[in-house]
C-alpha cells in the first residue's frame, strides 16, 4: 500500500497525479483528458476533508512516505480542481497560456 489506511480508493491514481513538483502536477494536468482529470476529481473530493485532517495532524518535515504520497495527490487535486470546478470547457483555451508561461517553482516544491 503506497497510502496511509483508508485511501485505498486514491491508490491507483498515484502513478499518474502523484507529481513532486509544481511544474510536474501542472503538467499533469495538461497531458491528461477531461475524462481523466474528472474520474481523479471525482474520487479524491469525499476524501478531501479527511486526507487534509490527517496532513495536519504531522508536522510536514515529519511525513512519513505514504503520508508525502498523499500529500502529492492533495496538491495535485488542486490543479484538477481548477480545471474541473472553474475552466470546465475553457481547459484546453487556458492550457496554451500554461506553455507559455510555465511554473518554474513553487513553495510547495520546498
């Protein structure tokens, strides 16, 4: 298991969305289709409120891997949620605009 205990349903996303960076979740979200950024979304949403509560009962520096693992799904709903709850139909408009002025870093990157 590369998650903490109940976040089964979010292992086979870590493959995909478990980017280490800013720039790699960014990507991410640009190479996958509507259909895949909306499945992630889909799936990862009820189990928000709990990943969160349980990031935030560790200090960061005190992660263990499955915990960072989680953590890197988290910061890649963020991307997704963009996507899916603001640009919607607009995604691939705004996905040229990313190109051309991509994330270098970023504080979560830290």
């Amino acid at each position: 298991m590369m998650l903490p205990a109940g976040f089964a349903a979010l292992e086979r996303f870590v493959a995909e969305w478990a980017g280490t960076t800013a720039a790699e979740r960014d990507r991410l979200r640009t190479v996958h289709g509507a259909q895949a950024r909306q499945e992630f979304y889909e799936v990862m949403t009820p189990l928000l409120a709990s990943a969160l509560a349980l990031l935030d009962a560790t200090p960061l520096a005190e992660h263990d891997e499955r915990q960072r693992t989680l953590m890197l799904l988290t910061l890649s709903y963020a991307h997704v949620a963009l996507s899916v709850e603001v640009q919607g139909p607009d995604e691939a408009k705004h996905a040229i605009n990313r190109q051309r002025l991509p994330i270098s870093r970023a504080p979560a990157d830290a």
